[in-house]
C-alpha cells in the first residue's frame, strides 16, 4: 500500500527591510513549491530569488485606511491560498496574516526581531496572545516576556 504525503503549505510574511533579511536568512528551510511569500515591496522577492510572492502595502496602527487596505489585502490572500502554517518575522502585516490565519485553521509562529534585544516589539507583545508560538531570540527577552527562545535563529 501507497503512503502519499500531502505538503503543507506554508506562509511566509515579512515587512521590507530588516524584517525580509530575517525571514529570508529561514529560506533554505522552507520547500520553494509550497511556500508563499508575501512582503511589502516590489521586486524585494525577485531580489530574493523568491518566485511564488505576493506584494502588500505596508502599514501600521497608525495609518488607519492603509491599516485596512492591508488588513483586506492579506485577508483575501490568507482565505484564498489556506495555508497550513503562517511564519512571520514582523512587522504590522505579519501580524495581521497570524490574525487571520487562525481564522483559517493555520498553524502560526511568530519569531520577533533579532534587533529586540531588549524586550517584545509591540507587535511580538500582541502576538503573544495570538499565534500558536511566539519566540524571541534572545533567553533574556523570552524569559522576561514569557515565550519561547529557541536560540538565535537569525
């Protein structure tokens, strides 16, 4: 008898910048066929050599209708593909794509930022609440903000 293995698939979500390095240091670990990234950039994922993308405003709390724009913008791209798991590295969008993957029945992890040396970013400390894992990269921060330090991953 035949065992045959469905992929997960998996999504992977980062601001531009510091955030997109961070996310792209995992890439190697990540199954290219199954893996949908999204970032806030044009031409960041192409830089990259990431060929399944998808490109989203960037936002925070503070910019109410970009804040809803990117809130519609990931929700249909989130309800649309299903992913089995939502990774993100930060920034506001990475958030918002754990938000809406629970609704879907995703799996979400959440690594804070290695340049939060000192605690949570604000949106490590709502996703703490909200995804199935947050980590920090640093034991000091996760053992003062109560999740998960895995090591310095990034």
């Amino acid at each position: 008898m035949t065992s045959i293995t469905k992929k997960k698939k998996l999504l992977a979500i980062a601001s531009g910048g510091g955030h997109w390095k961070q996310l792209m240091r995992l890439n190697p670990l990540f199954d290219e066929e199954s893996t949908l990234y999204i970032t806030t950039i044009a031409g960041l994922s192409e830089q990259s050599g990431v060929v399944n993308s998808k490109v989203v405003n960037d936002f925070s709390r503070t910019e109410k209708i970009a804040l809803i724009k990117g809130v519609i913008n990931i929700g249909f791209i989130v309800f649309k593909y299903k992913p089995d798991v939502v990774i993100t590295t930060g920034a506001a969008p990475g958030l918002i794509a754990i938000i809406i993957g629970r609704l879907v029945g995703s799996r979400t992890l959440w690594i804070d930022s290695i340049a939060n040396g000192d605690e949570l970013s604000m949106s490590g400390r709502m996703a703490k609440g909200i995804a199935h894992q947050t980590i920090s990269q640093w034991s000091n921060v996760a053992l003062k903000d109560g999740v998960e330090y895995w090591g310095k991953l990034l």
